[in-house]
C-alpha cells in the first residue's frame, strides 16, 4: 500500500495543475544520458541524429556516456560507468554498457509516447533492466512519466514477478533469456520547464534499490530524487541531482546535432552561370582538327579550375566529346564539384561540344564516369525541377582508369604533399583501466610518383593521454598481436606507416592494391587488395590477403619473431536506406583465429558518421578476455562542420578495438573500399542536391 | 598542465592543415600578425572608395542591375545580370554570389548562406510574370526547392495570398516610383510573409522575400530592369 501511496504522490502533484496543450520544451537527459527523468527513463526521443557526450559522477558512479539517436525512434547509448566500492571498499567495478530504447508510439493528441527500453542490451549484468514507460504532456511546459522495470528497475517496491524468475547475475556473458523475468516495479515523475529560461527541475520516484551499492555500504534513504537541468547555449547541457535522499551527482552533457551544422554550409563563392548556346552559335567542329589547340585548350581549363578546387587529371578533347578525369579538392560533396566544373565547361568549351564525360579520381583511382548533356544542362539551369531532371538525365558509368588519347596529362609528378591532424583514440573496452584516451597529432607525408604508385609515411605523437599506462604485462594465451600494445613506445614518436603503395583496376569495375612495407603501428609485410564494386551496383565484394610480421616493441625498425598470414572476404552493401551501410568480413584474424566481423555505419548527408562493430572469432570468451568479444564504435565529424570554410577534412574518434588479441585485424591504411565509397552512383545519388550549388 | 594546454593549442592551429590547400584561419591570421607582412600592409593602405552610385552611372552601364540586402545588413550589394536563361536571370555580385529571379520572384540564390535551389510558380504568378495590378489574382501557389537529401532536395509548397495596400512613392537611386504596397501572406509548407512595391503596370520595382526557413529575408531593389 505504501509503495502506490509513493508512487501516486508525484503523480497527483503533476496532475493538480495541467492545462491541456502541446508541450514545448525538449526532452530532459537524465544522469544515464538517457531521455528521461533524474535516474529514471521516459519515452520521448531527442531530434534523429543528435549526439550526446555526458561525463556523469555521483556517490556511487562516475564515468561517461555517448548517446545518440540512431533513427528517429530508436535511442543507442554506450554507458562506461565505474560503480564505486562494488567490489568492497576501494575496489571499484568498471561497466561498460549498451542500453537500446524504441519509441513504440509518439505523443499524439491524449495519447503518450510510449517505449520499451533494454539498459545494458543482451547482458545480464550489475546494470541490467528493461522497462516500458510512457510519458504524456500536460501543458507548456510540464511532462509526466511512468513505468514499470524489471531488473535493476524491478528492485524497490516490486510487485511480483509476472514473468517468472530471474537468473541471478553471473557475468556479462550476451543473452536475453533475462529480459522482462524477475521482480517488476513502478517508477514514475514528473518535469517542469521553469520560467527561467533554459532550466528545467524534474522529481521521480524510483524504483532502482541499488541492492548492490547497498551491499558495498551506501544506503538509500528515500526513493525520490530530483533534478536540476541547464541549457547553456546550443551544446552544453548540465544536471545537477539530488538522488536518494542524501547523495548528490552531476552531469555535463555536449550536444551536438549532425543535421544542424554549426557554421552555415554556403557563405563561399557561388558557381559560374551557365552560358546558353543560341541559334547564332558557331557549332563548326573544325578547330578539334588542331591537337596543339587542343591541348592548349584543356591547360587552360585545368588552370582555370584549379582556382576552384578541381584538379583535372588527364583530358582529352574532340568535336563533339570532352572526357575529363578530375579530383575534387575542396568540396564536401562530389555532385557540387562536377555541377561547377559543368558550368564552367558551358562558359570554356566551343558550342560544338555537347557531351561532358567527367571522371572522378580518388586516391589515385578513377572512380565512376557522370555523362552530362550540355544541352540538358542549359535547358535544366535555374528550371524548377533542375535537381531531379539533371539526375535523371545523367548517366553513371565505371570509369577507365585512364584516358586513352589525352590532349592534356597532369604532369607535375612526382608530387609532394604533406599534412597535420589531429586524432583522438578513446579505449573503453580494452585492459584492465577505465576509460583511456589518448589525443594525438599526426602528421602524414606522400611522395607520389604517378597517379597509381605512390610512398607514404605517418608519424604520430602523444599530445597527451592515458592509453596503456599503467597495464599489465598480457597474460593472453593468444599470440600478443594487440595486447602487449603498451609495451610498444607511446612517448615519443611513432612511425605507423612507411609504404609503397601501388593502386591500379584491372577492369572498369574491378580495383587493385598492394602494399608493403610497414603497414601499422605493430605489424609489417605485404597487403594484397582486390575489390569488385560496379558504380550501378548497390554493394560489393572484396577480398585481401596479407603477409606480416610482428614489429619491435623498442625498434622504430626491428622486427619481432611472431609472423602471419591473414586476410578476408568482404561484402560492402549501402542499404540506401537512412545513410546505412554494411560490411561483413570472414576470413582470417592477425592471432590466427578464424572470424566474421559485422559493422554498420550511418553516415549523414554532410558527412557525419557514426560507425559501430564486433567481431566473433573462434576465440572462446575466457581466452578473449576482457569484454568477451572485440567492438567498437567510431564517430566521424567533417571538420568543415565547425570552420568557416568548405573543406573534405574529417577527424574521428575512434572508441574500442584497443588491446586484444582475439579478431584483431590488420590496420591498412589505404584499403579500396574507403577510397570509392563515396563514388558510387548511390552516393552520388545521395548528395546530388548539391549538383546546382 | 602546461603541456594540456599546449595540446589545445596545436590542435586548434593544425586542424585541417595540409600541403593540398585550406589552411587553417587562425593559422593564416597568426602568420600574418606574426610576419607583419603583405595583408598587414595591405589594410594599412586606406582602400579607394568605391564611387556612389548614380542614375547616370546605371544608365551608362546599361545593364540589368539590383541592390541586395539580406537581414539586417546596413547596406546592400550591387548585383548585376550575368544571364538570361528562359526567362531567368541570373544576377552576381563581385565575388561571384549569385542571385536568380524570374521577374521579380527570387527563385535561386548561391553563396548567400543556405541556397535556395529553385522554385516553381504559377503561370498567373504576378511576382513572376509582369501583370497590371488590377489584374492581380488573389491568391497563388508555389513551390520552393531546397538543399537536402537526394536529387528532390527538401521540397516546400505554399500558398500565398495577395492583399494591395495603399499607395507607397519609393525612391531609388534618384528616381521616385508611384507604387503601391502588396502584401503576400503565405502558407502551407512554410508560414511567411512578403512585401512587394507594385507600380499599377505590375513592374515590381523594390521586394522583400523569404527564401527559406534559415535565411533572414532578402530585400531587393530593382534598380534598373531587364528590357
């Protein structure tokens, strides 16, 4: 009786006073990074793709949180929380978690949003639970939640087991035979956007009885706790807590989102107009007779749209045809780049000329071939229907990896270049600390000798970081190809590449590389690639093959005694769906353990890419050690999202896939599916509303 | 401590750094406070003030011209016509930003913030197509083409009502218009508002106009109109 007269308290209070309207203020983070209340879930969503990073801390927890919206009603969040003292006084237990929430229904006249969630998803570990809540709007500016959990959630007050029993805690061993069995409970409460602007207050009534913190010493004094949220600016959000009577806990959330770039997209220079052929145009085609002229023509246009960030690779020149192999330089999305070089085509070009075949390069590869018609150009500019009419009347061909009679070949090889990035390397499920990370400058060099053959070199340096102090000498009964990382020198600088690298096709649709010499940061040998990837097609095959060697952990140059073979069949698939890709590679891993490794990536029109993998081997989970099974996740931010120009830079910051040894795989630098994706008619397809910009 | 900071720093200078073009901002501003040299000297030449624009210079030049301005900007741009394409004309600025219109309706724009990719009016539209304002329709429909997702971009469709206001004398450049206000309240797939100086021959001589939901609205003077 006691528990519904706690229960029903916060729920009346919301309910005194609840004029009938849409609510306007958004979902609150609770201190899991989870929509929600102040511990407890709610079932609104934030906007598709918003992006969350929470560092948490409270008197039984610290630690951080990346939540994201992976689509407009599913929300993905990877919690790294160190319980404190779980494991008796000073001995801390490290949980690392997936928690999964669909939105079943979305808040729509009287009826709330409702949704089901899974806290620590397919584990039955210290914070598994899964609950289905609703949250309803009563008001400007007031939202009520209830819920019912199991699990975690399903230890105050509980109401029974509907389900059946659950099984005790035993490891983080995946599964699901736990979900929804074991005790059940009530959760509820309710969030106030205040009149101050920006600052919400929340209180809850909780149905966690922290029976394992509990056990470790901490007591609970009540079930209620309450909440103070923040909104600084547009991607700073702070908590503040007060959680079972007597604790305190904090949250500073940055928030971004991938569809709200920061910086406006277009503040650069606009495009040529387009020059209309008329009836008086000369369309004599003698003057293609004059190779010299000819040739002469194509140096110009290649200085000509070199100021705008187009370099022309090889071109070549007749009456009726200009073929024109190009690298875009500049610009985020390839479909600008080809629209601008086409209007300036319709400015360069005799009025004989109607047919431009423009070849993308990347890497060193000729990717696809787009085949505009000059006068689909002038009849579709400034048109109403000019994005879905230039698509359509364009065609996507597998280019040839070169021009067979060039009037006009770059010819300033070999070619120098060099860069500075910076990266960031988070290890969340790797060795025996909590969370590391390492921020590092890098610095790349390329002397390429022609289009296909080229040497490159990385070097990197810790800025600063963490990754591997303080670990253990690995007692992997596995081959140490990754977990005697820390052994490797972190301090100064490290050389994790030095290669010739040769690209080359061997047919329109088939691409090729070998590499060799120093592959990584750990290994060295020879890398053999070959990737079958028609531009019409949708998905792809490839397939690599590598020999190497274990590198000297002391030796910029020395090598170790462990050697492998190692390589994999790999499908690439872009669904077309959402900006979500596949990938499945089988075949053999660096330790000598057969596997597949299943990754999904989505990526977002202007470049933002949230990546995510794992990898199961023949590797049994006590050999793997540690996390039972390799993942990671990776997010991709364009830099040009933050800098007040266009540019193709990107950073990533990679989280995982740090010191284990079992499905370990080689680290190629310049693989060939990464090099095309973007080129394929799909991508193409995809970021063709940039073709008239 | 010391060396956090240092890492901050050398991140923030070597973000998007390379051999292929693009440097950094901030680098390029260092290295110009650093080395003092051509850019500083350059802004301590006082530039050569543009001259004033004149109707006798508009009539020298002899060209399809208008005056931009977007928000709140003070002044506005000069741009002038580029092309005609079909009834479009495209007009650029000095540094190549572009504007389109068809008539007086702005249907495209480049280099102007978020562009506006096209738009679709009807064949009764008087914004687009010059109609004596007593022949004014009360109502007409369009469609705005946005940057976005595939080849459709983000698609808009609105309707717009018309309502004349009373008389409005504007000056440009020396020249006074006898025009009238029309107002166009607009519906639909975006909800704005537009303000258009009408002389009773439908020429449209100054415009307000909403293109698109992140750009403030953009005023136009039609300062000397295509023949």
């Amino acid at each position: 009786m006691r528990r519904v007269q706690n229960f029903l308290a916060i729920s009346i209070l919301a309910l005194a006073s609840s004029p009938a309207a849409a609510v306007t203020f958004g979902p609150n983070l609770n201190i899991n990074g989870s929509t929600g209340l102040v511990d407890m879930p709610g079932a609104l969503m934030l906007p598709d793709g918003q992006t969350s990073w929470s560092f948490t801390g409270s008197n039984t927890m610290s630690g951080t949180v990346l939540s994201f919206q992976l689509l407009p009603n599913i929300e993905a969040v990877i919690r790294m929380q160190n319980l404190q003292d779980w494991n008796g006084p000073g001995v801390n237990q490290a949980e690392r978690s997936l928690d999964l929430k669909f939105q079943l229904f979305g808040e729509q006249g009287w009826r709330p949003a409702v949704a089901v969630g899974f806290t620590d998803f397919g584990a039955n570990g210290p914070l598994a639970s899964e609950y289905i809540v609703a949250t309803k709007s009563i008001g400007d500016n007031f939202r009520l939640t209830v819920g019912i959990g199991w699990g975690r959630l399903g230890t105050h007050n509980p109401i029974g087991a509907p389900f059946g029993a659950r099984d005790p805690q035993t490891s983080n061993t995946p599964g699901i035979d736990h979900f929804f069995a074991g005790d059940a409970a009530f959760f509820g409460g309710f969030e106030w956007d205040t009149p101050i602007k920006g600052l919400t207050f929340s209180a809850e009534y909780s149905s966690d009885a922290y029976v394992g913190e509990q056990a470790a010493g901490f007591t609970v004094d009540s079930p209620f706790n309450f909440a103070l949220g923040y909104q600084i600016g547009r991607n700073l959000n702070v908590g503040a807590y007060l959680m079972h009577g007597d604790a305190f806990g904090f949250r500073v959330s940055l928030t971004g989102n991938p569809n709200t770039p920061i910086t406006p997209p277009d503040f650069g220079t606009g495009p040529l107009p387009v020059r209309a052929r008329d009836g008086s145009s000369n369309m004599s085609a003698s003057w293609a007779n004059n190779a010299p002229i000819r040739g002469q023509m194509m140096t110009l246009l290649s200085t000509a749209v070199s100021e705008v960030g187009i370099r022309i690779h090889e071109a070549a020149l007749s009456g009726d045809t200009v073929e024109l192999q190009i690298q875009n330089t500049q610009y985020a999305r390839d479909p600008k780049a080809i629209g601008r070089l086409a209007r300036a085509l319709t400015v360069a070009l005799p009025p004989s000329v109607e047919n431009f075949r423009i070849s993308l390069v990347n890497g060193g590869l000729a990717t696809t071939t787009v085949v505009l018609r000059r006068s689909d150009i002038e009849a579709q500019v400034e048109r109403p229907n000019a994005g879905p009419d230039s698509y359509a009347t364009t065609q996507f061909l597998d280019a040839p990896n070169h021009l067979t009679n060039p009037d006009f070949v770059f010819d300033d090889y070999p070619d120098f270049s060099w860069s500075f990035s910076p990266q960031i390397a988070v290890n969340l499920f790797g060795g025996d600390a909590f969370t590391q990370a390492d921020v590092l400058l890098q610095g790349g060099a390329s002397y390429r000798i022609n289009r296909g053959l080229s040497f490159n070199l990385a070097v990197s340096q810790r800025l600063i970081g963490n990754i591997g102090d303080g670990a253990l000498p690995s007692d992997s009964p596995l081959p140490h190809v990754r977990s005697d990382a820390a052994l490797y020198n972190n301090g100064g600088p490290t050389m994790s590449r030095l290669t010739a690298d040769y690209v080359f096709k061997l047919s329109p649709s088939v691409y090729g590389r070998v590499s060799a010499g120093y592959l990584e940061s750990h290994f060295a040998g020879v890398s053999t690639e070959v990737l079958w990837h028609p531009t019409a097609q949708n998905w792809g095959l490839g397939l690599e093959v590598n020999y190497v060697r274990q590198r000297a952990f002391e030796s910029m140059f020395g090598f170790q005694d462990y050697e492998t073979v190692t390589g994999h069949a790999s499908l690439y698939w872009d669904t077309g769906w959402n900006g979500f890709e596949a990938q499945i590679d089988v075949g053999r891993y660096l330790a000598g353990d057969w596997g597949t490794t299943l990754s999904l990536s989505r990526r977002f029109n202007n470049g933002w890419e949230l990546s995510g993998y794992i990898t199961l081997t023949d590797v049994s989970f006590d050999d793997f050690g540690n996390g039972n099974f390799d993942k990671g996740i990776a997010l991709t931010i364009p830099l040009d999202w933050t800098l007040p120009y266009e540019s193709r830079s990107m950073t990533t910051i990679g989280l995982g896939g740090y010191g284990s040894d079992g499905g370990a795989r080689l680290n190629v630098s310049n693989r060939l599916y990464p090099i095309i994706r973007d080129y394929n008619q799909q991508d193409l397809h995809d970021s063709w509303g940039a073709y008239w910009q | 401590m010391i060396r956090a900071k240092f890492a901050i720093g050398a991140l923030m200078l070597l973000g998007a750094c390379s051999s292929a073009g693009g440097v950094n901002p901030v680098i390029g501003a260092v290295w110009d406070r650093v080395r003092g040299g051509n850019r500083a000297a350059e802004a301590a030449v006082p530039a050569t003030p543009a001259p004033a624009l004149t109707r006798a210079r508009i009539d020298e030049l002899d060209i399809a011209m208008i005056r931009v301005k977007v928000g709140d900007a003070q002044s506005g741009s000069i741009l002038t016509a580029r092309t005609l394409n079909g009834g479009y004309v495209t007009y650029a600025s000095s540094n190549q930003q572009t504007i389109t219109l068809f008539g007086a309706l702005v249907t495209a724009h480049r280099g102007i913030a978020y562009d506006l990719l096209s738009v679709a009016h009807a064949s009764n539209d008087p914004i687009a197509i010059r109609t004596p304002l007593e022949e004014w329709p009360s109502a007409v429909d369009r469609t705005y083409r946005l940057a976005g997702n595939g080849p459709e971009g983000e698609v808009l469709k609105v309707s717009c009502a018309l309502r004349v206001g009373p008389p409005y004398p504007i000056t440009q450049v020396e020249v006074t218009y006898e025009t009238r206000i029309v107002q166009e309240s607009c519906t639909g797939g975006a909800t704005f508002m537009n303000l258009h100086m009408v002389a009773e021959d439908g020429q449209i001589w100054r415009t307000a106009q909403w293109t698109g939901p992140l750009m403030n609205q953009m005023e136009i003077e039609i300062l000397e109109p295509l023949d």
